[in-house]
C-alpha cells in the first residue's frame, strides 16, 4: 500500500514540475501557469487550436497578496486572439499565449491533476492538483466551458470563492473549488 502511494506521489510530482509542450495539449485539459514569480497560478480549460477559456477579474484589478502591487498598463490587443489585457473581464477565450503572459514574459504550462490521494496533495504546491475525481468526459468539459462562455453564466470573480481555479475545477468536475484558495486562506490567518 506504502509503496503504490509512493509511485503515486512520485509520478504526480513528475507532471506538475515538467512543462507541458503546447503541442501536447488536448482539448478538456485543465491547465494553469504560475504568475507573479509563482505566488499563484492562473487556472483555464485548454479547448483546442491554440485557445483556453478561463475566468479573469470582472472589475478593475486590485492586488492578489496585500503586499504586492498592480499598476494598470496598456496593451495593444494580441494579434492572433484581439484580446487586449485590462480589458476583457469574467470568462474569457483568448491564445494559449495570452492566458499563459505575465508582465510580457510567457509562463511555462502545467496540467492540473485531478484523484490526487490526500497524503500526495499535503506534498504538492497549493494549486497544481485536488483530491476530486474528474467526472466529465473532455468535450463535456469544453461544452461547459464554452456555455459559460457564452453566457458569461460564472458570475462576479471573488479571490476566495470564484476565481480561475474555481472555474476550471467546474468545468472538469461540476464542483467549483480551489486548493490555491484554501491554502491562501490558511496563509492569511496564520499571518493574523
């Protein structure tokens, strides 16, 4: 039993620290890129030919740490997709570049795990896997993100409880949850 936990965390491990290829992609992946020197990750559904859906802030940015600050800055829009940052707010399609930029830099991809045992998520970072089993096929999970999409039926972004993680665990799953959010709530209260 110790030893098949222990392939699972390795293997685990594995995945979350390798860079995922953009050629490897598939559409109903769940991916996300670390952002802000990896003090969190953006979260999004992969949906095929270059472009991820995702949920972004409905309102002016604020800061994601009290300590960090965000200054706004024009953007041109992106040549391949037209989304210009700053400007699009709640669920969004944009190129995988778009979804994966920070502060003109392109983030390394990651696939986000999903049936993690409890014991491998207590040794991953905060944000890369979750216990609960994906329970959609990959074009169910596209066919949701594009409803959402359309419909822009995610509602009002909230940092602790609807954000991009939140999204696109819904999206695999039907339950919107975070682990990044939950560690970060931790963080807050230790720092009380």
């Amino acid at each position: 039993m110790m030893n098949k936990i222990r392939t699972e965390v390795e293997d685990g491990m594995k995945l979350i620290w390798k860079k995922v290829d953009p050629k490897d992609l598939k559409p109903g992946d769940h991916i996300y890129a670390y952002k802000r020197y990896g003090s969190y990750s953006h979260h999004g559904i992969y949906v095929g030919d270059g472009y991820v859906i995702h949920f972004t802030r409905t309102e002016i940015k604020e800061a994601i740490l009290p300590f960090s600050r965000v200054e706004p800055e024009t953007v041109p829009p992106c040549p391949e997709c037209g989304y210009q940052e700053n400007t699009g707010r709640g669920v969004i399609k944009t190129c995988l570049n778009c979804f994966r930029r920070g502060h003109k830099k392109l983030h390394s991809i990651h696939y986000f795990m999903y049936g993690v045992p409890q014991v491998g998520l207590l040794l991953k970072k905060s944000g890369t896997c979750s216990t609960l089993s994906c329970t959609r096929s990959p074009g169910q999970v596209v066919e949701v993100a594009y409803e959402l999409l359309k419909s822009n039926g995610f509602g009002k972004y909230d940092l602790t409880s609807k954000n991009c993680e939140h999204f696109a665990t819904y999206c695999k799953t039907g339950v919107p949850a975070s682990v990044q959010t939950a560690f970060y709530e931790r963080l807050m209260k230790f720092g009380k």
